[in-house]
C-alpha cells in the first residue's frame, strides 16, 4: 500500500470515528454537566436543554477532521501495524475529551472509561496476535505508573489536579508506554510544560488567577499528540 493511500484511508476511517463520537461526546458532556451542577440521578437529562453543551457544525467539523488527520498523518509515517492501534485509539479520544475539558472543564467519566476499556484491550489484542508481551507489561506498568502520579497529586491537593485527570492518566499512560517509556515521560513534560506557558500567559493577559483551575485533560491530550506526531 502507498504511503498516499495510507493516508487516504487513515484520513477517511478518522474523520468517520470522529463523526460518530460527536453526538456521543455531547450526550456525556451534557450528563456530566448535569452531575456537576448537582441535581439528582432521577431528573431527566436532556441535550436539547439550554444548558446542554451545544456542538455547533464548525466544532464537530473540526473534531471530525481532527480525528482524520492526525491519526492519518501518524499512520503515513509508520505505515500500516497492529502496534499502532493502540496509540491511535488514545488519540481519537483525546481529542473527544479536550473538547469537553475546553468548553467545560470536565472530564466526562463514562467517555474516559470506554475509552480506557478500549485501548486496553486494542493492547491484548494486539500483543495476543503478535506475540508482543512484552510491550504490553510495559503499557500496563507505564498506566499503572502515571495513574499512581496522578492520584498522589490529586491527594495532596485537589486543586493541582482534578480526579478526571486522574482518571484519565491510566490510558494516558498506557497508550503512550505501548510506544515508549520515553514516550510517556515526553508526553507528561509537554503536557506540564504548555499548562505552565499557556498559565502565564492568562494570568500576564489577566484573563486567570493563580487560583484559577486549568484544563490538564487538554494539555493531556497536546502532549500525547505531540509525542505521537513527532515519534512516528
């Protein structure tokens, strides 16, 4: 297969996923909102409300072709492997969930866990037909390893991190550590290194405060995408 092809396909299979998330991203959003604001299990969520995040057609344009073609561009580069299946999965649903940590400063639980559920097992998967335990024990550990950062930063102050991060720091790990432990360690540096440069900058515009909560999931998501587009 050409590396134009591949990248055809890539673009043409992401832009799909990341069409069909969309309304998925907004129910969730929506639900997550609704938790947040407090209100009981037993009243209705609605997206139509006026509450609801509202996804206009440029938004969901823009997650479609996002999810096309940075996916695409990895893909052109490395070719088509099993082993990038993993990584590419984590991607899509990165730029899912910053989306949400963008517009809404949350981290909306049950997308973070499908999508944990399903980079995980892309990782059986694919280490069962390849034979590549060993890079799967990595993943696990490398998970296992930024899930536990995560969460003593979050018991030391909850204000430094949210527990959605730290929810999200297992797939974070585990698909970054499928690549690399360098990877991993990479992708954590940038994403602390642009919260810092985009805190100061709000706070130099005085558009934020040092005591204003930032979005990690976002920056999660730039430096997994970063570590990506640079290591394939």
């Amino acid at each position: 297969m050409t590396p134009n092809i591949t990248l055809l396909l890539g673009a043409m299979l992401g832009i799909a996923a990341g069409s069909l998330l969309v309304p998925v991203t907004r129910r969730e959003l929506a639900a997550a909102v609704h938790r947040s604001a407090g209100l009981t299990a037993e009243t209705p969520v609605s997206v139509e409300s006026d509450d609801a995040p509202h996804i206009t057609s440029h938004q969901w344009l823009a997650l479609a072709v996002a999810s096309g073609l940075f996916p695409a561009y990895v893909l052109h580069r490395v070719g088509w492997s099993p082993n990038a299946l993993p990584p590419l999965l984590l991607l899509i649903g990165l730029i899912q969930l910053a989306y949400c940590d963008l517009t809404r400063r949350l981290l909306p639980k049950t997308l973070v866990h499908a999508l944990s559920l399903v980079v995980i097992a892309s990782g059986v998967l694919v280490a069962s037909g390849t034979n590549e335990w060993h890079r799967l024990l990595v993943a696990v550990v490398g998970g296992i390893a930024a899930f536990a950062l995560f969460f003593a930063v979050n018991l030391m102050n909850p204000r430094w991190m949210a527990f959605g991060d730290v929810r999200l720091s297992l797939v974070f790990g585990f698909g970054l550590a499928w690549v690399s432990p360098t990877a991993l360690m990479q992708g954590f540096i940038y994403a602390n290194i642009l919260a810092l440069v985009v805190g100061v900058a709000l706070i130099a515009l005085h558009r934020a405060d040092r005591r204003s909560a930032l979005p990690f999931g976002l920056y999660m998501a730039l430096g997994a995408g970063l570590v990506l587009l640079l290591w394939s």
